[in-house]
C-alpha cells in the first residue's frame, strides 16, 4: 500500500496571520486569501508537511513532502465570488497529475 496524506492546517494558519498582526477573514467558510495571506498559508502547510514526514521516517515509514503547487500536481479553477465578496486565491480542485 502507498496512501497518500493530505492535511490542512487552518488553526496554525490563523494563528500566524494574527500573530503577524493581520486578520483573519472568513466568508461562509471560507477564507478570504489575498497575496500576504496566501504566503502565510504555504509557509505553514510546507511546516506542518515536513513534521509529518519527519515524523513518518522516525516511526520506520518512508514519506516524501509534495505541495499541490509543485509541478502543477494540483490544478485548480478560482472560486467564484461568495455574496459578491471576492475571496481572492481560493480555488477548487479541478485535476490531480
């Protein structure tokens, strides 16, 4: 068997934009992501990315650390407005290479 992993990490996410003194904008779910948010985002999913595979390889297991970003492994359509609020780099799944 080779699963695959995908995680999130909304909580870490909002916890650094504020830390960072930004806000933190939901709207119906989802979060407003514009381009500083955005940055925040990958800085802390590649961190929560790497401390899951560290903490496979320290179990016996093998793992590697993909982003979706990574040679258009993900492809995505943007989003479209939500109650005429756009939410800026949110997008839906539309393949997987």
């Amino acid at each position: 068997m080779r699963p695959v992993l995908v995680h999130g990490g909304g909580p870490h996410i909002s916890k650094r934009i504020e830390d960072l003194g930004g806000e933190v904008k939901f709207v119906k779910g989802y979060r407003v992501t514009d381009e500083a948010t955005m940055e925040v985002v990958e800085d802390e999913l590649t961190t929560i990315n790497r401390e899951i595979v560290q903490e496979i390889i320290s179990l016996g297991g093998s793992a590697i650390s993909l982003s979706g970003k990574d040679d258009r492994l993900i492809e995505v359509k943007k989003h479209p407005e939500i109650d005429g609020v756009d939410i800026g780099f949110v997008g839906e799944i539309t393949k997987v290479n």
